[in-house]
C-alpha cells in the first residue's frame, strides 16, 4: 500500500502482517479441533490458469460427453429444484453432476465461486431418499447452508463442536430415523470410528467433499486434516466419492483425484469467467482518496475491502468511519468474538463495509456483495480469483478493484522469502511462490481485456473481443502524454545515479527535491535533477512501478531493493523501443451494459422497501437475508410487481415453501407501494435486451492497419497498448478478413512448414495435440495464426516456399 497510508510499514511487517502463506494455524481456522474462530487467514498452481442457488447462467465447458444442453434435466431433478428453489432450469453442468452423485459414480466438479456447486451434491439425496454426507472444513460454511436448506424446508444438519450435548443427540437421532437427507460435518469427525459407526446404521454410501483443493499439496488452501480423507475410500471401499471446488488447476485436480482414490470420475470443469464482474486494476495514487472515492459509489450496498496488514485494515476502517461510512476491520489478530461479531453482522446486513485481511470471506456467504476492493495486490492470481469471487455471487453486476503497486509486490517478495525459510523445502517453496506472484504481477501491468486474461491464464478461451465489463475494454485508463519520454527520463536518472538507489530516491532527485540523501550524495548537482519538477510524486511513483513491471528496468529484491538498467532500457534510451505508460482517467464513466441491463424496468424505491421487509423477516427467523430471497428475486419483484399468489410463484427463485410463506405479506406490501407511487402491477416480464454486437475497438483497427504494413507483433503491441497475447488474437482476425499470401512478417517459413505439417496429421485440429507434436517448441499462438491462414487459404501453404 502507498506510504502515505502507513510510513514505516515495512520495518514492522513481521509483527503486523496475517503471514499464513503456508498454514492457517493463527486463524483459528475450523480445523483439527474445529474451533469456533469462524475464519481462514489463508493465504495456489499454475500461470494465466456457492451457493444452493440455480439461476440460469452462461455456458460451461466440460471434460464429460454426457451432452447436457445447459439446463435439460430428468423430471425428478426437475421436481426437486423447482420445490425447494423455485427454479425450472440448471445452470451448466449441474445436470450431470448431479446425475453423477444420483448414480454413485465418482466425480470432480469444479465450478467458480457463483456457479452452483453446493446443489449438485444437495439435490441427489432428494431423488434417491437416501442420507448422503458432506464434507465442509468450516461451521459457519455448514451453518450457512444448514440455515438455507431448512428455510426451503429441506432436511439438513450438522455436527460439530460449536454444538451442545443434546443437539448433537437430537441430530444422530435423526440420522438413525433416517430423516435426513444431507448431513455436513469436518473431515477430522468423518473419520472418527464413533461417527462412521452412525453412518453405518442409514448405510451411508455417498460423500461429497467440498473446498476439495484443500487436500492438495498443490492447492492454495492445503489443509492438513483434509488428507485423513484418503483413507476413506479403504474404509468404505463401496461408498462413492464426490470432489467439488472453485478453483483448482489441471495439477490440483490431477491430485485431488490422486488423494481420493477416485475410480473413474466424471470430471467436470466450468467456465472460470464470471461476465457479471467489472474488473477494473488501477495504479495506487493516492490509496486514502481512492478506497472513499470506491466505497462512496457502492453507499448502502456490501463492500469487502482487502489489505495485507492488519494495521492497514484499521487504518482504512477507520478512515471510512471518518468519511461517514459504517465499517469494521477484521483480521486474525482480533479476539475470536470480535471477528464473529463483525462476521454475523455483514452475513444479517446490519453492517455493509468490512476491511479485512484474507482471513475473511470463506465462512461468509452473503451473496449481495456489490464490491471488492483490494487495498493491496493478492499474492497470486488464484488467490484474485477466489476473493473478487464473493462479489456478485446472486449472479448481478459486481464491481472488483485492485489499487496496484509494485511496493506491494515487493512485500510479498519479503514475506514469501521469510515463510519459505521455516519450511523443509524451502528453496521449492519460494520459488513456487514466486512463480505465482510474477503471474500476478503481470496481469496488473499488462494492458489486456482482464476477462480474457484471467480465461487464459486457467487455460480456457476467451471469444469476446471486447468484454464490456472491465476498465481496458470500457477505456478507463489511457496513455501517458509523451509516455516514451517520460521513460527516458526516468531511465536516465536511474543511470546517473549509479543504478544504486531505489524508487523514493530516483523519484526525488526527479522532482528536485532537497533530502539529506541527495545532499550527501551530490545528486542535486545531477543534469537530471528536478528534470520533473512539479509533476506529483505518487503519480511520478506510480509511473517507475509500472516501467519495473513491463520489464523497462529491473529492480532488486531484499531490505533495499534498487533500480538497474538492463537491453530493453538501453533500447528506450537509444531510441530504439517506445514505451506506453498508463494512467485512469480522472472519473468513471456511465454504467455499463451490464449495470443498466440488471437494473432495466426496476423500481429502485420498491426494492429498497422490500431489501427491509427482508431484513425484518431476517431477524425473527435468526437467519442471513440473503438466505431467505436473493438480491435478484427481489429485483424481479420490484420489476414486475406482482399481488397474486399465482404470478408471484411463477419467479424463479421462490420455491413453494416461500411462496406459502411470505406470498401474502409481499402481496400487500407491493400493493401498498404502488398504490402510493401510482404504478402498475403484475407487470409482464420484459425479454431480454439483445445488444448490437459491438464493433471493432479503435485498437483493433490500429492493428489491422499496422498488420497490413507488415509491422511486427511486439511493435503492434506496444503502439496498441495491447497484451502480446491479444495482438496474436488481432493478427488472427486479420488474417481470417484479409487473407494475406504469406505470414512472413510474423512467423519463419521453416517454422511454418513444421506447423502446417502437424497439423495435416492432426484430426481434429485441436491445438494441443499439434503443439505436443511439436515437441512444445513452438507458441500456441504460432499455431494459431499459422491455423487461422491454412484455414482460410484452403491449407495451400504453397507460396511459403
């Protein structure tokens, strides 16, 4: 975070940081002897690689032939879902996990945060009648889904230890009864002989395993406890096993199914694109102004607000207490009351902004959360992904901002190093983790669709060529004028100071300041000093940050990281290569498609009347609101207005339990507001708005321009401000409408003759079995283009000779 927020930071980051790189042993994590400490400070594998709900969603990609079209599903799924959801249609590969679980054949699901995981092991036990078993590492996450199944009338339970004698008496009575069809309990209790002796007595057969990844060395959240389940499948050899996960990559996967013992699981993976997020990755300016600038757009709304230290997560708390906002801090640091306390506070909506360490969010399933906001960067791409997955989880629009700095980054380094050196493999730690924290850096430095980017580094595609729903694409940030030069500058200061100082140094002799530092050293009689007088110092700070991520300078690691120059700064100071700086633009602009879709035809004073009647409701009944209707039935409800049993039943997501239930009480409040605002009711629900497809973006007809010159793709990229990656998806698409006679510009006539060949071996065309036959020597993106022109050429490669 930026000095301005807390000076003398990094001489304290020791004491003041959640540093669970490795372990979750000082969160209280409910582990072992499952405490009540109801959090994770956890702190993942590879590169740019829940709920009960069932809203539709958009497509999945699954490694299973079972040929689901999105939602078509048997008569009793069907049955089942619409009565305790109130939903008619499944979300992407529901169908067939569920069939999986219905049918006792092994599995490994791995949804996104949002994608309804949680119902593909709670509809089964519905068909069949049986009790199946669940696997969870925390109580509020069972607590969580216990509440919600029993509000739709299904039969649930628990155990664990935050439980009395007589509740857990009162559930292993119902267990034997057989009056339960799922029941939730940690892996430490499912292999206790005492408990697997309780399921004996129903003949449990089927155990599903969530947050599976933690049983994976591999996985961001290892768990020890969760690898006595390997030894599950020796005791109930006949049992069948169920994995599910939100983020797991083919590694991780690979060994979950290991550790399990799976026999021939259907294994199925979903679309880690989330298309309701607005990702926006911005510079850290000025972090006090930003994070109020943020929270003041998201005013009544949920906010999880991430920071790296503790300290900072009070700071920033009570910043926001200052500029008139409800918040509370939240890290592993705080008596376990405390965090409970602020925990059930954000669940019953009684509390909207929490700045928190990660320790917070895993037991949290509040599933409104309009914001997350990360103060700091995240230590790895899937640690991003698992965090900005808690907004938007009721599948609306969600806004996800990450205030960068490579100093934050410099920190990870620090704290990556110091966690590493306690661990038996602490030269292969390190670098791991290092490997996943320079992934990380360049999704924050690079200039590319952040959709796209985050598909491709989980190794799935991405068509869109523009989202739509994130800060490159919306044209949010812009070039620095005279970006080049302003790198030159710079970059010359860094040489005449001997490439031995680090950023606060080289920034200051800039400006002109006068330090004792400068004064000792005689750089105030530099030719580069106050070369960039008046320019603001965190702007100017901001700017060397970005140059050290592109790779225009290298800076060192360690207490006193310094700037050195290296070819590519030595290109920039010939002339030789130019360089595009960014900066936001001073204000957001218009909502997007995505916003104004969400909210078309809503009434926003009945919705906010009706978000209160839920939170009354709420807290009678001692549950979450979110548990009882999610932000978008009650959207739906605002829209259309209903004050008939019949049409208020017809929503989806309002099972039958709740339409009995609350039908009346919403009827006359509907009736009362429309009445007094003079507005229709029973209101036909509108189709769909069906946007134009957008048309090529002005960087994308630069580079077909470019293209047609013949420039190549590292020119292109930089005069585009495009990611080399998404240049190859331009020149790709260029190639397809212009149909050049050869690709010379970009690719060695040798090199494409090897590709056309694997290719013409090659079935089905796939790229990776082409680029195994290559021995991957050659680019997936090599492949690509020399595809896109054999394609469009009818494979005559005849003019590349």
């Amino acid at each position: 975070m930026d000095t301005d927020l807390d000076t003398d930071l990094d001489t304290d980051l020791d004491t003041d940081l959640d540093t669970d790189l490795d372990t979750d042993a000082e969160t209280g994590a409910e582990t072992g002897a499952e405490t009540n400490a109801e959090s994770t400070d956890g702190i993942s594998e590879t590169g740019l690689e829940d709920r009960a709900d069932v809203a539709p969603s958009e497509g999945a990609q699954g490694r299973s032939s079972g040929g689901d079209e999105g939602g078509a599903i048997d008569t009793e799924i069907r049955d089942a879902v619409r009565r305790y959801w109130g939903y008619d249609r499944l979300r992407p590969l529901q169908a067939q996990a569920i069939r999986a679980g219905r049918e006792r054949r092994d599995s490994l699901v791995v949804l996104p945060t949002g994608g309804g995981k949680s119902l593909c092991y709670q509809v089964p036990p519905l068909v069949t009648g049986r009790t199946d078993v669940v696997v969870s590492p925390l109580i509020s996450l069972m607590k969580d889904q216990v509440d919600g199944l029993r509000s739709n009338g299904y039969p649930a339970a628990a155990l664990h230890s935050g439980m009395d004698v007589r509740e857990r008496m009162q559930v292993e009575e119902d267990v034997r009864a057989g009056r339960l069809r799922l029941l939730f309990a940690a892996p430490e209790r499912i292999m206790s002989g005492a408990f697997l002796d309780l399921l004996a007595t129903v003949n449990v057969k089927c155990f599903s395993i969530d947050e599976a990844h933690c049983i994976s060395h591999w996985g961001h959240d290892f768990r020890p406890e969760y690898r006595q389940l390997s030894r599950l499948r020796d005791r109930l050899p006949e049992a069948s096993l169920h994995a599910f996960t939100a983020t797991a990559t083919p590694r991780v996967r690979r060994d979950i199914a290991d550790q399990l013992a799976l026999k021939d699981p259907l294994e199925l993976v979903g679309r880690f694109d989330r298309p309701n997020l607005i990702y926006r990755i911005v510079p850290q300016i000025d972090v006090y102004a930003q994070v109020v600038e943020i929270v003041r757009r998201h005013d009544g709304e949920a906010v999880i607000i991430y920071c790296l230290s503790r300290r900072e997560t009070e700071q920033l708390a009570c910043l926001l207490n200052a500029n008139g906002f409800e918040a509370a801090h939240y890290h592993a640091g705080m008596a376990p009351a405390d965090r409970l306390r602020t925990q059930e506070a954000f669940a019953a909506e009684q509390l909207n902004v929490v700045v928190a360490t990660v320790a917070f969010g895993m037991g949290i399933d509040r599933s409104n959360v309009r914001c997350v906001l990360h103060a700091t960067v995240p230590k790895s791409i899937e640690h991003y992904q698992q965090e900005t997955g808690r907004a938007g989880r009721d599948g609306l629009e969600a806004e996800c901002v990450l205030l960068y700095s490579a100093g934050d980054v410099a920190r990870w380094q620090s704290l990556i190093a110091s966690s590493a050196a306690e661990s038996d493999d602490a030269e292969g730690i390190e670098a791991a983790q290092r490997e996943l924290l320079d992934k990380m850096r360049s999704l924050c430095g690079t200039a590319g669709c952040r959709h796209r980017m985050l598909s491709q580094y989980f190794g799935q595609p991405y068509e869109e060529d523009d989202c739509g729903a994130c800060d490159v694409c919306l044209d949010e940030v812009e070039g620095v004028e005279d970006g080049t030069l302003v790198a030159r500058k710079i970059l010359s200061c860094v040489a005449r100071t001997g490439q031995k100082f680090g950023v606060g140094h080289v920034v200051d002799v800039l400006l002109g300041a006068r330090t004792q530092s400068i004064l000792r050293y005689g750089h105030h009689e530099l030719s580069t000093y106050g070369l960039m007088a008046g320019a603001s110092k965190k702007h100017l700070v901001s700017l060397v940050h970005q140059l050290v991520d592109t790779g225009v300078v290298d800076r060192t690691e360690g207490q006193r990281p310094r700037l050195g120059l290296n070819d590519t700064s030595l290109e920039v100071l010939r002339g030789e290569r130019s360089v595009r700086l960014l900066q936001p633009k001073l204000a957001i602009g218009a909502p997007t498609a995505i916003e104004e879709d969400a909210w078309a035809g809503v009434d926003r004073g009945l919705f906010d009347r009706l978000c209160a009647l839920r939170r009354l409701w709420a807290t009678e009944r001692g549950v979450a609101p979110y548990i009882l209707f999610e932000d978008g039935t009650l959207r739906d409800l605002a829209r259309i207005r209903p004050t008939t049993g019949a049409f208020l039943r017809s929503l989806e997501g309002i099972g039958e339990r709740r339409a009995a239930e609350y039908a009346g009480d919403l009827a006359v409040e509907i009736n009362r507001y429309c009445g007094e605002h003079e507005l229709a009711t029973n209101v036909e629900m509108q189709a769909p708005i069906v946007r134009p497809e957008r048309k090529a973006t002005a960087q994308k007809q630069e580079a077909f321009r470019l293209f047609a010159q013949g420039r190549s793709i590292d020119e292109v990229s930089t005069e585009v401000g495009r990611a080399v990656r998404t240049t190859f998806d331009y020149l790709a698409e260029w190639i397809a409408k212009e149909v050049p006679g050869n690709l010379d510009p970009w690719i060695e006539r040798a090199a494409y003759a090897r590709i056309a060949e694997a290719a013409s071996t090659s079935e089905d065309g796939r790229l990776g079995p082409i680029y195994g036959a290559l021995g991957g020597k050659v680019s997936y993106d090599l492949i690509r283009i020399v595809l896109s022109h054999q394609r469009v050429t009818g494979g005559d490669a005849s003019d590349r000779r």
